[in-house]
C-alpha cells in the first residue's frame, strides 16, 4: 500500500495485486485518512470484478458522512455494473475532478 497525500487528497494505491487484503487494509486504518479525500487506486490490479470493487461500498459510505469524496480509479472496467453510490473513474485525473467539484457542492451547501 502506498500512500501519497497532497493538500486535502490522500492517494492510496494498491500495490500487492490482492483487493480483498488492501480492502481490509484500508478498512482497518480508516480513522487515519477520515479528515482527507481519498483516491483508492486500485489500477495495479488489472482483473478486478464488479464484486471486487463494490465491496468498497461500506467504506465509502462510512467515509462521505464525514463530508469528504472517495473515488476509485480502476483502468478496463465495466462501469455501468458496479454500484451508483461508488465513484468510479479510468484515471487519476478523473478523480481529482471529481473531488473539486464534490468541493466546490460542499461549499455551496449542496
């Protein structure tokens, strides 16, 4: 797991290939990163399943009750079947996108 913070965004990148332990990883060090916006990488793991990637819903929805965006970034994937409440993206880019205009929402009182 590595971990690269940068302003009010944390990125974390899987770096084993293994979801299921990065998953439980990240579960049991979220207090660590609960004041931050999180970028979960997971493009190192190229077969990842739709199953896979929903079990990030728990975390996801513990995380944006603390008012911060949490957003996956995951290359070769089938959007459309993976859970509406997780954000999904292709690229790091993307994320950070995401996260500024979740920003701006949360200041506007959206």
């Amino acid at each position: 797991m590595k971990v690269e913070t940068k302003g009010h965004t944390t990125t974390i990148k899987d770096t084993q290939g293994d979801l299921t332990a990065f998953l439980m990883k990240l579960t049991h060090e979220h207090k660590t990163f609960e004041k931050h916006n999180l970028i979960i990488d997971i493009t190192h793991c190229k077969d990842a399943s739709v199953k896979e990637v929903n079990a990030f819903l728990p975390l996801c929805k513990a995380h944006k009750k603390n008012k911060k965006s949490f957003v996956i970034v995951v290359e070769d994937f089938d959007f459309n079947k993976a859970s509406d409440k997780l954000d999904i993206v292709p690229t790091k880019l993307e994320a950070h996108d995401i996260i500024e205009m979740e920003e701006i929402e949360r200041d506007l009182g959206f």
